[in-house]
C-alpha cells in the first residue's frame, strides 16, 4: 500500500486508455534539397582546391624537395579537404547531397577517364590550363578522383541508412 495520500487507487484509474499520439510528420523536402544544392556545388569547388593546391604543391616540392615554400598550396589543400569534409556532413540532412557530388564530380568523371582513354586526357589539358590541368590529370589517372567519388557516396549511404535506423527505434 502506497504512502502518498494522493495516489489513485487501481480501482479508480480509467478503463480506457488515451489514444496515442502519433508524432508529426515533418517535411524531408528542404533538407534534401540544401543537401543536393550543397553537393552539386560544393564538390567541385573542393575538389578543384585540393587539386590545385596538390598541383602547386607536387611543384614546388620537384623544384626544391621542400613543401612549406608554397603556402597557398598548402592553405589551398586545407580548405579544400574541409569543404569535402562539409559535403560528407551534408548526409546528416540528407544522403542525397553526397551521393549526388560523388556521382557527378567523382565517379563519372574517372569512369569517362578510365574508357576515354588519351583522347579526355587531352581534352583536360585544354580545359584546366597549365596547373590544374596537369593536377586534374593526375587525380584522374591515378583514380583518385574516382576514389573520392565512391567515398562521397558511402558517406551519403551512410547518413541514409544512420537516419531510417534511428527512425525504426
């Protein structure tokens, strides 16, 4: 037997219970949206720093086997691989935003590079310049911007599939 004077006893309670609440649906359409907006633009931006600041770097260290002469490249490269590191965070709203900059910015272009042969090769010398062009080329040969691209993809698989987990519990 309880202490409190308060308490209602069993036979007292409502038969009935009260209907469940169901929560709120919210709209999942404005973060899918800055999600998509954000890897459609932020990937090439990004990539394009950390290959040009690559670039200058893979330079300046053939000149004079020393990296900390060039400062740009090395800002260059910083603030690129975090822009990067903000399009794989952009799969906390949305898993759409990585996945679209991995596909677009990274996997295509290294599957066009992989089976166009000399003739995209080319073509990257024409439309990069001097620098970015022998840095692009080089990311592209390498397949490391194939590389980027796939893990931009499972960084969006990966918020995707964190989000209907949590959501299950």
């Amino acid at each position: 037997m309880s202490t409190n004077p308060y308490a209602v006893p069993p036979h007292e309670q409502p038969s009935v219970p009260e209907p469940y609440l169901q929560p709120r649906q919210s709209s999942r359409a404005v973060p899918r949206v800055l999600s998509a907006l954000g890897g459609l633009l932020l990937s090439p931006v990004a990539l394009g720093l950390v290959i040009y600041g690559g670039s200058r770097l893979q330079r300046t260290y053939a000149q004079a086997y020393s990296v900390g002469e060039d400062p740009l490249g090395l800002i260059l490269l910083i603030v690129g691989g975090l822009l990067l590191l903000g399009v794989a965070l952009l799969g906390a709203l949305s898993g759409l935003g990585p996945v679209i900059g991995g596909l677009i910015w990274g996997v295509i272009p290294g599957l066009t590079t992989l089976l166009g042969g000399s003739s995209v090769i080319s073509t990257m010398y024409d439309i990069g310049g001097r620098e970015l062009g022998v840095g692009l080329v080089t990311w592209l040969v390498m397949g490391a911007l194939f590389a980027s691209g796939f893990l931009l993809i499972g960084a969006g698989l990966v918020g995707t599939l964190t989000r209907r987990r949590s959501n299950r519990v």
